[in-house]
C-alpha cells in the first residue's frame, strides 16, 4: 500500500488540503473547508512533478493525484493512442512502457483519457500527438450523448500551457480550384450530403469502404505525398490518378484525399504533380494562435472558470444520469488559471474502502485542489494511473487494467 503522507504546497506557494464534500446527484456544492488533519503531503517524483493518496472516511474515497509543474523544461506531456494507430486498444501501463523504452524519455506517469469504442478502440474525440493530427472531428463521435455536440478536450500549446474548451476541428485543403473544407481528419462525419476528409497512415492501410448509404453519391479520393511543411501548413503533390471509389490504399509518405457528393468535381481536375496545401487547427484557437502541440479529449468539463459546471453537463454536453449522477470510478484532469500547473486525479470505486463519485462531487475535488478548469476522462472499469510503471489505483474490471483507447503521458527527459 503507499504511504499516506502529509500536505503538500500548492503550485502558487500555499498550503494544498484537499477534503471532498458528498452531495446529492445532479446538485453542485460548495466544498468544505479544508482541513490539515484530512490532507496528505505529496511524495516528490523529481523536479515539478509529486503525487499523493488521499483517503477521506466520508464518502468514503480513495483518491490518487499527480500534480505537474508544465514550465519545467524537463517534463512534457504526449497524448498516446493505443498500437501507435487511431484505433485499437492498449493498457495505459502498456502505452507508458513503449514511450519510455522507445523515446529516450522516461515516462513518469500516464492516465487513461478519452471515451472510446469497446469494439474497435476509436477515440470519441480529436487527437494531437506532438502537432500531428491523429484525429480531427467536426462533432464528437459518442453513441451515449443526448443530443450530438463537442465534447470538451484537453489542449496543450507550443507555449506549454495547457487548457480545457470546446475543441472544434478547423481545416482547409487548397488545391488548383482553390480551397476546401476539411470535415475530417482520420475521419468523416456521418450522413454528410458532402464533405473532404484526410486519411493518413494513422488511419490504416485503406482508406474505409463506402457504406450502402454512400453507394449512390459521387467519390473521388486522391493519393498525396508528403513533400514539406511550411509552419503549420502542410504540403503535398498529387500522387496518381483521381479514384472514384473508397478502400483507397495510403501512401506511407503521404495521404489520401477522400471527397464525397458536390465536394467531388472541383477535385477531379486536380492532376498528378499538382501541390496541395493543408492547414489543420482548432475553433477556438488556442491563447498562442497556432494548432495544439497536444490534444485529446474527455467528457464532460467539470469546472470552468473557478465554478464547479458538473451540474449542468446535461444541457451543455449532453451527459447521460447514468453516467453523471452515480457514483463511479473517475479519472479527470485539472489545469490552474495560467495554465501551468496540472492535476491528474483518479478516485476508486465501487468497494467497500471507495464507493466513486458523481461528476458534482468530482468538480468539487477538483476544485479543492486549486484547478480554475477541470475535465473528466473515461472513468469506471477504464479508470487507471500508472507511476513509473505501477498501477496505482485500483481498477474495478475483474481481469484488471483495462486495455484503452489513448492515455495522457507525463514524460521526463533522461
């Protein structure tokens, strides 16, 4: 068992107590005062980075946390999607093994993030990876929401701070007829009468077979290969021939081009050796104006602003009550105000020593640690942290760690 320790100093050089408050499902609450005889002191990792356990009898709760000082130049954060693919399933102990052996940096800590596909291990929302779009949707891509919206994210800029918002992919295509909407990277909405997306090698080896819905309208896709960035902008020459079909194989070096409906003529007179110029961001833009050096997402935001918001995911993301009302295992993630200190959290559940919490009671925890905005990740059997290679919580699955979508890595240069 790890040692229960005693309290901490907070990010901004005052003392951290945590104590949770139990309030009624769907109810925001003011947590209570903090008490020095309920908080517990971290246990250094190494320069900006210290984690904890925190026991409270009330709920009762067991709760692991993990707070990262982003303006060490050592410690970096990379979103990591399972099988190094924009699908499939891994445990995060897994995922944090494959980058410390393979990057030459050690990987510290790691916390299971986005909501995903049991089946296929597809991400509900956008993924960035060292600036490179893993996943761009337009609307996350969730069969649990309410109503269909975008789901809150974490977003970590070229600048080193991280942030929480509405996400939405933002992308262009110009080509010799002029420029085009991006709908998707990785990916394409639904049901659309027309749209552009970008398959790269993330994607697979193909590009997806048309469905029977898509049987009666116009596709062209177009092999690219890449050729150059200029900044954000990348950069690609015609590869081959316009195709009209889907299955399209992806270059390695390169894309495809996957347009669908009236989006369809305009490309067909692209020819081979033409350049094509791609530019991928997010609406809002982050506070440096440039696409996210990270990104990966979560559901829903828990604070904002100082005020706990659990309550009103219903209206604002469209959560579900069983899934925000009960008490479950959470994972969640917190950022200060300037964006430079981080909290990952994770609470066990569903035992005698930890019963979970709802998504009020979880913004409060957030919230008592000193985050100005906070966002849960996937929680129940899927709720895991791992330090320097251990699972330190207890995950409820009777097979144990559950193999996951993607997971947030804390990284420490050797």
């Amino acid at each position: 068992m790890n040692p229960v320790l005693r309290p901490a100093i907070h990010a901004a050089g005052t003392s951290l107590m945590l104590l949770l408050t139990a309030c009624m499902p769907g109810r925001a609450s003011v947590p209570t005062t903090p008490s020095v005889s309920a908080s517990t002191t971290p246990e250094p990792l190494g320069p900006g980075i210290a984690w904890w356990q925190h026991d409270d009898p009330r709920g009762p709760w067991r709760a692991m946390i993990v707070r990262i000082d982003l303006s060490q130049r050592d410690l970096s954060l990379r979103a990591v999607h399972a099988r190094d693919t924009s699908a499939g399933r891994e445990l995060t102990s897994s995922m944090a093994q494959r980058v410390d052996r393979r990057d030459g940096a050690r990987g510290r800590v790691a916390i299971n993030a986005d909501f995903f596909d049991l089946r296929t291990g597809q991400s509900e929302n956008n993924q960035v990876t060292d600036g490179e779009w893993w996943v761009g949707r337009m609307v996350t891509d969730s069969p649990f929401d309410t109503y269909d919206n975008v789901h809150s994210q974490f977003a970590l800029s070229h600048d080193g701070r991280g942030s929480i918002g509405r996400f939405l992919l933002e992308a262009r295509v110009w080509g010799p007829t002029g420029a085009l909407p991006l709908l998707g990277v990785n990916s394409m909405p639904a049901g659309l009468y027309e749209g552009t997306a970008l398959y790269t090698p993330r994607f697979g080896a193909r590009t997806p077979s048309p469905s029977p819905r898509d049987s009666t309208r116009r596709i062209a896709e177009l092999p690219l290969r890449a050729i150059a960035a200029h900044g954000d902008t990348l950069r690609y020459v015609v590869q081959g021939a316009v195709l009209p079909q889907g299955g399209t194989p992806i270059p390695a070096d390169g894309a495809v081009l996957s347009t669908h409906g009236d989006r369809v003529p305009p490309v067909q007179r692209w020819q081979p050796g033409d350049t094509i110029r791609v530019w991928i961001g997010t609406m809002p833009r982050l506070t440096d104006g440039r696409p996210p050096q990270q990104l990966i997402g979560g559901w829903p935001r828990i604070v904002e602003g100082g005020v706990n918001v659990a309550a009103d995911a219903p209206v604002r993301e469209g959560t579900i009550s069983r899934n925000a009302e009960a008490r479950h295992p959470r994972s969640a993630i917190g950022v200060s105000k300037d964006g430079r200190t981080l909290w990952l959290y994770a609470v066990n559940g569903r035992s005698a020593s930890s019963v979970g919490m709802t998504l009020v009671e979880l913004g409060d925890a957030m919230r008592a640690l000193g985050a100005w905005d906070a966002l849960n990740f996937d929680g129940g059997g899927s709720t895991t942290l791992v330090i320097d290679g251990r699972v330190v919580n207890t995950p409820t699955d009777a097979t144990g760690e559950r193999a996951v979508a993607n997971a947030l890595l804390v990284l420490q240069r050797r």
